[in-house]
C-alpha cells in the first residue's frame, strides 16, 4: 500500500502570500475608483456587467429546467448542445467503464470526462470515488432542487479555474439571499411502463441580508426513479440480436454449450461417443467443436438458434432479451446557505451539502465457463447417457444464480466556509476553506458467486448447467451467492482558496481591473477491496487466466499548488483586452504554467466581437497512474483472427506510473448581434487541440494488429484465446474544431400573450483522434469510432408563449445523422437515423402561491434508433444520448409561501 503524504504548510503560506502581496503594493499607489454593481460570472474572476465577458457562456435558468420537465444535473445535460458522449447510467450500467457503475459524468466537447470541469457555486466537488477509466464530479451529488441557474463556460478556462477544464467549464448555481419556503412536489410515468419517477422538494430561507444581516436558506430533494426492464420495450423487442447483429450474441446460453476438446483425435472420439449415446442434430450426427444437446429448440427468447455465429450445432444467447436499461435509482440531498454581514463591509459565509445516491442496476445472468467437465457429472441432467472419459468445458449462463445485479450507494458532501470583504480601500477579498469527499460502496447482491464452490458442485453433479436443478440442491445454490460489498471507495477535495480584485487604474474605457489568486489542495484517492473480492473467487469479477496479481488495498494523496492572475485592460469604449496566467505544481507529476488571451471589441452597442486564446494541463488521475488492475470482459464484441471468433473476450484494465500530462490548446472567435434589447444572436467557432491523451488502446485496434500489439494479448496455450491488457498510456492526439450558435427572442405583451424563442445549437466541425503513437488521425465526427459517438450537429429549440396565468412550451432537441459502428469484417457502412424529440409542457399559476406544470416528454413516442455499436453493454441503440423510456407523461406542482 502506498501511504498518502502529508500537506505540506510551507506550500500553504507561500499560496497565501501570493495572494495577500502582490495587491498590496499595487493599492498603495492608487484611488479608490467608483464602485460597481457587478457580479461574478462563470470564465472569469473580475466582478463585470453581464455580458461584458469574452468567452461564450451559456446560462440556464431555473424556469428553463422546469419546463423542460428535468429533475436532475444528468437530464440537463441533454440540453447542452456542446455537451457529447456523456456519461450516463446507460453508459455506465456494467462495469466496462472501468468500475464505475453509478457515476454520470459530463462530457463538454466529447473531450473527455475527466477534461470537463463540474462546479457547484463556483468551487469544486470531490470527484467520483471509484478508481476507473473517467475522472469527474458525480452528477448525483447536485442538489437538484436547490439549482437557480446553470452556466456553461464553452471554452476552456484553465487558467481561472484549474489544469483540468480543457473542454469548459459547468457551474451549478444554488439559490442565494431567498426568504419563504416552496414546496414542489413532481411525478412522471411512461406510457409503456417502467422508469417511473417521484420527487419532493421543500425549500425554505430567512431572513434580507441589506435589511436583516443574514440569510439563512436550505433545500431538501427526495427523489425515486424505478427501474426499466428490456421486456418493457417494443423497440427492443422488435431488435432481436439474432435478427440485427448475431455476431452480438454469446456463446454462453442457457441450456450450456460443450466445448469439446482442442485436440482432433480427442475430441473424433468424443463426437462418436454423443453419437452412439443416440443424439442427433436434425436427423444428422453431429460434428461441430461447440455444440448443445438441447438445439435448436434451445430456450428463447433469450437462448436461440444461431447457426452462422455460434456454430450450426449450438445456442447462442441474446443478453438484451434479459436485462435493465434503465436502473431503479433513490437519490437524497441537502444543502443549506448562510450569509451573514460582520459590518465595514465584511461578510461570512457557509455552505454545507450532504446527498445520497443509491442506484440498483441488473444485467443478464453471469456467462461463465467451467472447463475439466466429464459426462458422469452431467449424464443426470441429459436425456441420454454420454459414455466417454474426454473432458470438456461448459459454457452457460448461470440463470439459476440470477441476474448480476450491484447496489451502488454513493455519498457526496462537502462543507465551505469563508469570508468576504473589502480591504485596501476599494480591493475586494474572499477567502475560504472547504473539504468535499464521496464515498462509493459498489455492493453485489445478486446473480455472483463463489466460483470455485460452483465448479466442484457442477463436478461433483449437484448442479446443473442445462436447465432447473434439483430441488435437494436449493440450499446449495443459496450458499454460493455472493452477498459482498466488494469495492469500497473514499475520495476527497480540500483546499484553500484567496482571491484579490480590484482596480489599477483608470483606462479610456474604465477600469484597469487585476484579480490575483492562490490555491492549495489536497486530493486522496482510497480504494478497500473485500477479502471475496481479493481472493479471485467471485464469478463475473476474476482473472480467468490466474496468472495476475490480486488486487491490493491503496491509498494515494497528492498537494496541488496554484497561483493565477487575471487582467482586464478595457483599451478604450470599444475595445478590452482579457489576459490571465496560471500557474499549478501538481505533487509527483509536475509544474505546468498556462496563460490564457482574450478580446472584446464592441464597435456598436448592438454587436460583440469577442475571442480568447490558452493552454490547458491535465495531470493523471490517481486511477490512471495507480490502481490496481480489473478484470472484466471486452465492452465489444470482437473479432480475432487467430481464434476466428466474436466473442467478448476477457480483458485486464492496468495502470501505469510513467504517464505524462496531457497539455492543450485552446481557440474561440465568435460575434454576436443584440438587434434589440430582447433578442441576441451569437456565433463562436472553437477549436481544441490535445497532446500525449491518457488512454488505452481499445480491444479492436489490438486484435487488428495482432503483430504489432502482441505484448497487449495473453493466449490460452490450448487454443489461443485471448485475453487483451488494457493498459494506461500517452497515446498521441486529440483536434477538434465547431461552431456554436445561439439565439433567444421574446415579444413584447401583445393581446395574444407573449412569445418566445431560445436556440442553442453546435457543429463540428472536425474531431480526430489518434489511437496510439504508431496510429494515424481519424475522423470521429459523424460517426461512431471505437467508443463514442460525437455527432455532427446537435440542438435544443424551445418555443415559448404566456397568456397571463398559463404558459406553454414547445421544445425539440435534436442529433443528426451519422456513420454506424461495425465489427463485422467487409461489411459496409450504414448510416444511424437522426434523433428528433419533441416536448410540450404547460403551466397554470392560480395564484402568486400555487402553480401546476404538466408536460410530455418525447411527445412522438421516437425510439432510439438502431446502432450497431456494442462499445456500451446496451445494444441496438446508443445509451449515450438516446431515451429508452418513450413517451413520458409529467405533472408537477408547486407552492409557495412568503
């Protein structure tokens, strides 16, 4: 175990110094300049008028997530158009994330999760426990209930934040300085059944600040969401993997396959034995390697006949016939504010939030295969006796145990306190301290078990693979499932921040305005693996090969150093220079210095040219360079030329000590156009450029080049099945290149209401991506590559219309067409639908006290459409950014009292 080091105070005081000096000097020689009412906004650190900034930011308001009928951080962002191939509980329903069931991360750009920066009233959360493939804020830790607007900083801000916002920037805002209480209550069924969902919310604050000295206000979510099975669905059922893509299905049903012997002389013997036994496959003997006793009836809908993929003698098995695609999930949170005046200006603030999340997600039964198998263990269960003394393995489906499902409980809080003020004259202060931590607790409580135990029983005949054991070994089934929280995980976030804003001087356009800062925090990564779990002995979570390490207990720490300064330089009435300079020493990996330029030219007042320049820095995570390796299967099913098979092929995710950072460069110029005082128009193109990208090299690119990556491969000796090591490494680049526009509009009162417009919409342009130092540049946008999808337009469109008390709105969000994944050799290309939704919601207020939204959600009842992709363990449609509940009807009501 790797002990965490500790803080280091010397670190500390200089952080503070840099922060307290530098103003000091600058104030002595200036005048106290005129103060304004200006506020903080998302990209930079100097308070402005909104608007003023040159980096595009979209806000969402509280009224907007109301009527798009959301309940949750995760939901919205389906209405971010720069967001993509998020990370979602479709996504994230195995463990082929890496380990990370429960986590929703957001993704701006598609550049990453762990280059996507989550902030909740402007500082950070602890990230996501579990140690896995993303790094990131839980989604379920936001109080949703307590949002008051987000912002989404579109371009990168690494040197006013942190290394790691690369692809920007989301600030979940909390509602401040409210007096009343509100209590909202919210329920949601689908027209098809499942994924149903009820929330309650009550809010409640104190007290006026100007008038009172304080305010006190605090929010209180419940939130239930149930669980959608796949038979729940037309549009799955109507996509039978054997119909769609058989090269999808396992070779491990239920009734088993046997697998006969490797060796032709022994296995001629075998095939006569079955033979002479009376078996025949439709009137014929049979003759195949992989076989079942039991074809082609097999056992649908879920085990069936699939003679061109499984083998003309054998069952294969259609894992979406029996599983969830959508978990049963109970989400707790807590959040209360206070403010208080300490006079001369100074004030002292607190925030403390607490949220639970525990979500159940269930997959298809456990494939697994015992091997060293002989006829007197399974003669009992067979219509006829098999006289032969050959071994053999079994491959099947462990129905009996029941379906794999894990218990995620995630934990989230962190508590904040500082202070605010003036010093020095007009220098705005504000210093605080925080500690945010999460905590995972990855539970499996059914369909796993004591693999060992289950092969002796299978051996010894007590078990049987092929269908209902008997009724004398019910207590030995109960005694092999696993009842274990096998992975624990602790995260935390401390820090001290300070920050200094004022003004220089007085320039032709206003102020000169400097904010200088400083950082230290601490980040702990602490990983407790079960003793069941180190063992090796859980089926569907072990090494097969047992020639790996067992997975050990760690517990990483590392201090980050950061200091910042930001200028802002308005030249003249028109023109304003933006610059900042950041700079971050990350323990164990190194320092990193990135500025960052931007220009707001304002010919008229109706338009704004604006644009900005920088750097960014992503130091490795704790997962990336240390944990400690996972087993599990290939997300895809593969094809691999020596073993000329599909298969999802067992793999083993490693990390590696030696990464490098990944640097960045960032780019955006955009204009935009205010033709009247309610309606704006804007477009920025931007631009991102990754080097040395933490990755691994994925599961396909190492089979296709089975020469070149031979070390990533491990073959069985017997039969050369693989098993592909998925290990960290710098592997070359990221470019990515769009266009976002936005537009809003809103009339004037007229007899027939008021109506409105909002538009946010993004292309890219390009989105190249390099796999591996020796691997060329391909192109990702417009088509599904490797592991995501990163579509080539996408947006949300929102009509609004208010009639005094009533109030409708007509919503779509769109994703266009794109080029489908396939793993089937010489197939050709074919092109995934666009994904059109369309919402309506309306609501009634009675009074300045009671108001009631009702709604639907995807109003056209559209199914995802069909993707060949079978990176996500979900299949036939993409559960990154599709629905799977259909049409979904809404009612919500809300009270207030002031």
């Amino acid at each position: 175990m790797t002990r965490a080091s500790k803080p280091s105070l010397t670190l500390m005081a200089r952080a503070a110094c840099l922060a307290l000096t530098a103003p000091v000097l600058l104030a002595q020689a200036q005048e106290a300049a005129p103060k304004l009412e200006r506020v903080e906004i998302t990209g930079s650190s100097i308070k402005r008028l909104e608007g003023e900034q040159a980096l595009p930011v979209q806000t969402i308001k509280r009224e907007e997530i109301a009527k798009a009928g959301v309940t949750t951080a995760a939901e919205l962002l389906k209405n971010i158009s720069a967001a993509a191939a998020n990370l979602g509980d479709g996504a994230s329903i195995s463990d082929n994330t890496g380990g990370q069931r429960g986590f929703n991360g957001a993704n701006l750009r598609g550049v990453g999760v762990s280059s996507t920066l989550v902030l909740l009233n402007g500082r950070r959360l602890a990230n996501f426990a579990s140690p896995g493939d993303a790094a990131g804020v839980d989604l379920n830790s936001i109080p949703a209930g307590a949002i008051q607007r987000v912002e989404v900083l579109k371009d990168g801000a690494s040197a006013i934040y942190g290394t790691d916002a690369i692809g920007g920037v989301i600030n979940f805002i909390t509602r401040q300085d409210y007096s009343g209480i509100d209590l909202a209550a919210y329920a949601s069924g689908t027209q098809e059944g499942g994924a149903g969902k009820r929330t309650f919310t009550i809010s409640g604050g104190s007290g006026d600040l100007q008038r009172d000295g304080y305010n006190v206000f605090a929010t209180l979510d419940v939130q239930a969401l149930d669980a959608l099975r796949s038979t729940q669905r037309e549009f799955i059922q109507e996509r039978p993997l054997t119909e769609t893509v058989p090269y999808y299905l396992s070779s491990r049903p239920y009734p088993g396959n046997i697998r006969l012997a490797s060796n032709a002389g022994a296995r001629a013997e075998q095939l006569a034995a079955i033979n002479a036994a009376g078996y025949t496959f439709n009137g014929k003997p049979y003759t195949q390697r992989t076989l079942n006793l039991f074809a082609p009836a097999c056992n649908p809908p879920a085990s069936v006949y699939a003679p061109t993929q499984i083998g003309a003698e054998a069952c294969g098995y259609d894992y979406m016939a029996d599983t969830e695609i959508y978990p049963k999930s109970d989400k707790l949170s807590f959040l209360t504010r206070g403010v208080m005046k300490l006079g001369e200006g100074r004030q002292l603030f607190g925030e403390v939030l607490m949220a639970r999340a525990d979500t159940e997600y269930v997959l298809s039964p456990n494939p697994t295969t015992l091997s060293g198998m002989t006829w007197s263990a399974v003669n009992a269960f067979l219509p006829k006796p098999v006289s032969n003394g050959r071994t053999f393995e079994i491959r099947f489906r462990a129905k009996e145990l029941g379906n794999r499902t894990n218990e995620v409980r995630s934990d989230a809080n962190r508590v904040v306190v500082g202070t605010t003020g003036t010093v020095f004259g007009d220098w705005d202060y504000t210093a605080a301290l925080s500690h945010a931590q999460n905590k995972v607790a990855d539970r499996y409580v059914d369909g796993y078990f004591k693999f060992n135990e289950l092969l002796d029983a299978v051996r010894a005949g007590k078990i049987n693979p092929f269908g209902p054991s008997p009724e004398s070994s019910r207590g030995l089934i109960e005694s092999l499932r696993v009842d274990d929280v096998a992975r624990r995980s602790e995260g935390t976030t401390s820090g001290l921040d300070l920050k200094l804003t004022g003004s220089l001087a007085q320039l032709e356009g206003g102020d000169l305005g400097l904010a200088v800062g400083a950082e230290l925090r601490r980040e702990t990564q602490r990983f407790t693996p079960s003793a069941l779990l180190i063992s090796n002995n859980i089926g569907g979570d072990r090494d097969s090969t047992g020639t790996s390490p067992a997975p050990e207990a760690t517990n990483y720490g590392r201090n980050i150093t950061s200091a910042y300064a930001e200028l802002s330089a308005p030249l003249s009435k028109q023109l304003e220079l933006q610059a900042a300079l950041r700079a971050d020493h990350y323990e164990k990996v190194g320092s990193s210095v990135n500025p960052k330029l931007g220009l707001r030219y304002q010919p008229s007042k109706a338009v704004v040219i604006r644009g900005s320049a920088g750097t960014g820095f992503r130091a490795p995570t704790f997962s990336e360079l240390y944990r400690p390796a996972t087993y599990g299967t290939s997300p895809a099913f593969l094809y691999d030329a020596v073993y000329d098979a599909f298969d999802q092929y067992p793999t083993e995710k490693v990390a590696n000590p030696d990464l490098k950072p990944e640097k960045s460069k960032q780019f955006s110029l955009g204009i935009a156009f205010e033709p009247s005082s309610t309606s704006l128009v804007s477009v920025d193109y931007w631009q991102i450029r990754k080097t040395d990208v933490i990755s691994d090299l994925s599961g396909k690119i190492i089979l296709e080049n089975a020469e070149r990556y031979a070390s990533y491969i491990k073959r069985d000796p017997a039969d050369d099945y693989p098993t592909l090591i998925l290990r960290k490494e710098n592997q070359g680049g990221l470019k990515t290149s769009g266009i976002d526009l936005e537009a809003r509009w809103r009339s004037a009162a007229t007899d027939m209401g008021r109506f409105g417009l909002n538009f946010s919409g993004t292309y890219v342009m390009h989105y190249q991506r390099q796999f591996g130092s020796a691997e060329p540049y391909l192109e990702n946008a417009g088509r599904f590559l490797q592991d995501q999808v990163i579509q080539r337009w996408r947006h949300r469109l929102s009509a609004d219309w208010d009639f005094g008390p009533l109030s409708l709105t007509l919503a779509n969000s769109y994703f266009s067409a794109y080029t489908d994944d396939s793993y089937l050799p010489g197939t050709e290309p074919r092109q995934v639908k666009a994904y059109s939704l369309w919402d309506l919601s309306g609501s009634y207020r009675f009074n300045e006290r009671l108001s009631v939204r009702a709604g639907i959600q995807n109003l056209l009842n559209t199914a995802p459409p069909f993707s060949n992709q079978s990176y996500y363990f979900l299949s036939t449609f993409d559960p990154t950014y599709t629905d799977p509940r259909g049409r979904n009807f809404f009612v919500s009501l809300n009270f207030k009292l002031r």
